[in-house]
C-alpha cells in the first residue's frame, strides 16, 4: 500500500485534510499526517516510508530527499516550487510536480486589495486616486495574471501584458494588450503587477532602471517573489522618486528601513498571503492529492516542474 504524506508546518484547513484524506483513501492508499512540526528531524523521520508527499511552503532539500528512500513524488500544493530542490529531487528520481491556477483568484484578489489599500493612502481619511483608466501592466500572463486582468476589466483599467511565453493572441483574445518587451511594459503602465517566477534570469531583474521608466505615479504590486526585485533599487526607487509606491505581500531584505523611511508609500503584509483564503487551501490541496492519485496509478506526469 503506498503512503502519502502531508507536512506542512502550516497546516491546510481541516476540511482540505478531509478532502484529501477521501481522495486518497478511496484509491486504496494510506494518509499521514506530519502538521505544525518545528524541527526538521521531524520531518527527516516522517519521509523514511513514503511514496509520496504534498507539502505548502516546506522545505525538500537534499537531506529530506536523502531521507526518503521509497519516495516516487513531491507535490507542492500552490504554484510556486522554489522551495524544492528539482536538481536533487531529479537525482533522487523523484517527480516534483506544482498545482498552477489554484490559487489563481485568491492572488489576483489580494492584489487589489493592496492597491486599493495603497491608492487611498491606507485608508488614513485622505484624498486618493481611483483605479479606473489607469493603465495595469501584467508581467506574466499565466494563470495568475489572466485573473489579474479579469478583476482589472471590472475596474475599468487600460490593460496590458507582457510574457515571454504566452502567443500575443492569447493575451489580446482577453481584451488585453500585448506588449512586446518587459521595457514597453514599465514605460507604458502606471501601475506593474508582478508574477513571473524567481530564476536565474528573473531574479533582481526588476531594478532601478525599469522601474524609474515607469510613468508618473508609479506603483509596482508584487505577490510573485521577493527574489525578482532587487533590493538596492527598490530603495534607490523610492529615495529618488517621491511619486512611487510598491506594495507586496513578501517583505524584502531591507523591509524594516523601507517600513521606517517610507511608511506613506510602502506597505508589505507580515506574511505571504496571495494563497491565504479557504478556498485555495481547499483547492491547491485537493489537486495536489488528485494528481499524486494519478501519477501512481498512470503514470501522469501533466504537471512536473523538474527535468
């Protein structure tokens, strides 16, 4: 019987525990549970007899991989996996898949929420600017970023995208407009919202030079990774234009000198919190048990991120 770990240290809601518990056993499969641990020995201890395992925001690192002699898939429940090492998951033979869209709406909500938020000056009682006709850039146009331009549609706001890997027609097919080039993007739109992935090619690469072409009022909404704004630009940005603002639900390393310095035009939430509603939790999770379900039984691998 194969054995199917949960852990996560930040537990999924009771009712996605349920979910995934009926998922799994109706296949015949054996749950467990490993939820709110503080150590890694924990965790190393939990891995030792499993097939496999779905995980949040946890940590699979070599050690972990190591540990886990019979273990065939990792699945992380959300769409970001950067924090799974897929060079020594592939050497472990092990399939590292994410579940994408399902947090989709819960993003894209969160960042109007901060722009709202933002945009009327924190809600402190003073005159703010409204969203409507103002132009949103929409760095990666996946699932995330098709959400963002769903909600931006009903603002009433001039869109545009720009993603290496989406066909120009599948963006405009939304009512969007496709922009060419990251530069085109930060140069037309008042307003960026970010969700490209942390690689070697994206990280730092929103930097002082991009941001300073935005147009006057600049503001950059990020819920993808902290990893992809450098940080030494970020604070030459906000010291050399006092028109900018940059909101984001993953603190940066200098969070507590930006906070202090500019508390009117800087706002990042304790926690990441792009996948933090209830339905969410409960759909990243089912996904993640349905595909596990799948790839042992069939051998599906639709959604594996590592080579």
């Amino acid at each position: 019987m194969a054995k199917i770990l949960i852990a996560t240290d930040k537990p999924f809601a009771p009712v996605a525990v349920q979910g995934i518990r009926e998922i799994v056993e109706k296949e015949g499969f054996e749950l467990v549970l490993l939820e709110k641990y503080t150590e890694k020995a924990q965790l190393l201890d939990a891995v030792k007899n499993v097939d496999a395992i779905i995980i949040r925001s946890d940590i699979i690192d070599q050690e972990v991989l190591n540990a886990a002699k019979q273990l065939k898939i990792v699945v992380r429940a959300g769409a970001g996996y950067d924090n799974v090492d897929l060079d020594a998951a592939t050497a472990n033979n092990v399939c590292v898949m994410n579940t994408p869209g399902q947090n989709a709406n819960a993003v894209a909500e969160l960042v109007f929420g901060m722009l709202l938020y933002g945009i009327r000056g924190f809600f402190n009682g003073t005159a703010g600017i409204e969203l409507k006709d103002k132009k949103l850039g929409i760095l990666a146009y996946g699932h995330v970023g098709r959400n963002v331009a769903r909600v931006g549609k009903g603002f009433g706001m001039d869109q545009y995208a720009y993603d290496a890997y989406a066909s120009t027609v599948t963006i405009e097919n939304d009512g969007v407009k496709a922009l060419t080039s990251v530069e085109d993007l930060f140069k037309t739109c008042q307003i960026v919202s970010l969700h490209i992935p942390a690689t070697a090619e994206t990280k730092k690469s929103i930097n002082f030079e991009l941001m300073n072409s935005m147009p006057k009022g600049a503001i950059v909404v990020n819920t993808a990774r902290k990893e992809v704004v450098d940080d030494e630009g970020l604070l030459k940005m906000f010291s050399e234009r006092s028109d900018f603002k940059y909101f984001t639900d993953i603190q940066p390393g200098n969070h507590a000198e930006l906070l202090a310095a500019y508390p009117d035009r800087y706002f990042a939430t304790p926690k990441k919190m792009g996948a933090q509603t209830a339905e969410a939790n409960i759909n990243a999770g089912l996904a993640a048990a349905n595909q596990i379900v799948d790839f042992l039984k069939n051998g599906n691998e639709q959604y594996k991120v590592n080579k």
